[in-house]
C-alpha cells in the first residue's frame, strides 16, 4: 500500500470528541497528522479529547455540520476528512426521528458538497444497522439489505446511513474519492451507556455496583463486538488505500456472541457471580421496536483489499475495557470487583 501521499497530512474529523472519533483523532495524532475536530458536543464530550488538546497538531471547533458555510471553511483546509458526526444510540434515533434524518443525511450532505469543491478525500462512517433484519449471515458489503416497516423507527437509522453511502457513491462515480466504513459493535475506553458500546457500559457499571445485569428480551441475539483499535485501524486504512476510493467495507470481526454470553464473560473477568434480569424491548424502546437477531460481518474485503484484519480477542478487548472503567465509571462503588 502506498499511501505516501497521506504523511503529514491536515485531516478533519466531524464527531471527533464522540467515542469512536476522538480514538481516531488519537492514532492520527500518532501517525504525524495535524488534526481538526468539528463537533457539537450533542453526544460527544470534552471529556474524551481533553488529553489531547495539549498538542499543538489538533484544534477543536464547537459547531454543527448542518452549518454549511461552517462545514466549507473546515473542509477547505483538509486533504482527508473522516466524517463521523451522526446521531447514535438506539434511544436517540427512536425518541428523535427527525432530527437524526436531518443531521445524518444533510450534514453528509454539506461535507460532500464541500469535499467535491475542494477535492478533498472523504471517508463516510457508515453502520451494521444497514443489513437491518437480513438474514443472510455473514453480512457481505454487496448483500441484500432486509429492513422492517417505516412506521418503526429505529429504522430510520438504517435507511438515513444507506442513503449515506448513496450519496458517497454518487459523488464517487462523479470523481470525488470517497469511502464508506460501516461499524460492528465498538467498544473499548470512553464508552458511554447512551451511546457506542452501551451494552457493554450498562453490563460493567451494573457489575461495579453489585446488581442484576439486564439482559434486553432473552439475551440470545448475537453481535460482533469489535475492540475500539481494530475499528480505527481499519478506518484509518480505508481512508488511506488507494484502492479503497468508491468502496464500501465492513470493519468488524467475524466472531458472533451472545449478548448472554457477553454478560458472562464481563462477570468472570470481573469476579463476580453472574446474575440477570430480563426486560421487554418494547418496555424500554416502545412497542413498535424491532430487535436484529444476529450481526454478524464478513470482513473478506477488508482483509483483500486492505490487509486489514481485527487483531484483539473478545476477552483481550474487555480486559482493557474494563480497566479503564475501573479507573473512570463514577458509579463504581465498594462493590466494584478488585
């Protein structure tokens, strides 16, 4: 791979103090780039890039990418931008609809349009929730996409992500060089319960205090939980392989596990017996709310194309996780597990 021409390089990272951002921000500081971060804090926290704003190669601008003419300034100054800012978290997309459309579809919007006048290198961040209820296990990028009725909206998500990567497709085939990342189940520090990692954040701040872990519906449906350095070193290479422009890749692990199991194996890392309670999706989401059963990639392109493959075990990742947690979760009390 060469990507000589991305040495050293000015990069724009929107959502840059959310979980999965201020990571990136992280390694890309490490790899000898000067970074800005556009972000307007609605999930994102200072909290997250605080230790980093002491170099001098980073800047961070409080602002919201549907401001275009806010957006064109930034954009304009960046050879490579990682365009991140959306709304997350479950909750959020069901509770506020609209306003995940608006942000998700219009701010991709602006930064394309931006991105093409000043032809800069874009990589859009995309989601699993894409595949919807596909049952066609493992996902492949080129597979069909099974999503439920309209009148549920969690799956407003998904479809304002797929029209996304339209969008970047679009502006692809007219020149722009763009790619498209979608995301399995991060986690790793700075996860926050209302936002990337939830279930791995409710499940070890409910161990810290010594309580039932709860388990969403019968705790059966799987995921592929992929520790937060595996996500950016994949995204880091999708928005530097030059044979990455006008493709979309799956950055994940092919590693399916239970949210059951996950619980279990929290407990034992933890020291802790583990115990559950089970709740209805429909009491916490609505009753119209629609659960995936299993999410599961396939990361054969990646792994082609890229050289990219997730180098951290399940328990590796949570190892490191919870140590972080450990030193950061205020709800960690005298029951915490030493």
């Amino acid at each position: 791979m060469d990507s000589s021409i991305y040495k050293n390089c000015s990069v724009l990272v929107t959502g840059g103090a959310g979980f999965i951002g201020s990571h990136l921000t992280e390694y890309l500081l490490e790899n000898g780039h000067a970074v800005t971060i556009l972000d307007d804090l609605s999930t994102g926290s200072m909290k997250n890039i605080n230790g980093l704003l002491a170099n001098p190669h980073v800047k961070f601008i409080e602002g919201t990418i549907l401001d275009p003419e806010l957006v064109d300034h930034f954009v304009a100054k960046a050879e490579l931008v990682f365009h991140l800012a959306a709304v997350v978290g479950v909750k959020n997309v069901v509770d506020f609809p609209r306003h995940g459309i608006e942000v998700n579809v219009g701010g991709t919007e602006n930064i394309l349009k931006s991105a093409s006048k000043h032809r800069s290198r874009v990589v859009l961040a995309s989601s699993s929730e894409v595949y919807g209820i596909s049952k066609d296990i493992p996902f492949r990028e080129d597979g069909d996409r099974v999503l439920g009725p309209t009148s549920v909206q969690r799956w407003s998500y998904a479809a304002s992500k797929a029209l996304d990567e339209h969008l970047g497709l679009t502006y692809s085939s007219e020149g722009l060089p763009v790619s498209m990342v979608r995301y399995f189940n991060a986690y790793g520090p700075r996860i926050q319960e209302s936002g990337y990692g939830s279930v791995i954040a409710r499940f070890i701040s409910q161990a810290f205090r010594g309580e039932k872990l709860t388990l969403y519906g019968d705790g059966d449906q799987t995921r592929s939980f992929t520790y937060i350095a595996d996500t950016v070193r994949g995204t880091y290479l999708v928005g530097t392989h030059p044979d990455a422009i006008g493709e979309i890749f799956n950055i994940g692990t092919e590693v399916e596990t239970s949210v059951k199991d996950l619980a279990t194996e929290i407990c034992k890392l933890l020291g802790v017996t583990p115990e559950f309670e089970t709740v209805r999706f429909e009491d916490v989401f609505g009753p119209d709310f629609q659960d995936i059963p299993r999410r599961v990639p396939s990361v054969e392109k990646a792994g082609k194309i890229l050289g990219f493959n997730p180098e951290y075990s399940l328990e590796k990742g949570l190892k490191k996780t919870i140590e972080w947690a450990k030193e950061h979760y205020k709800s960690a009390n005298s029951t915490q597990a030493k």
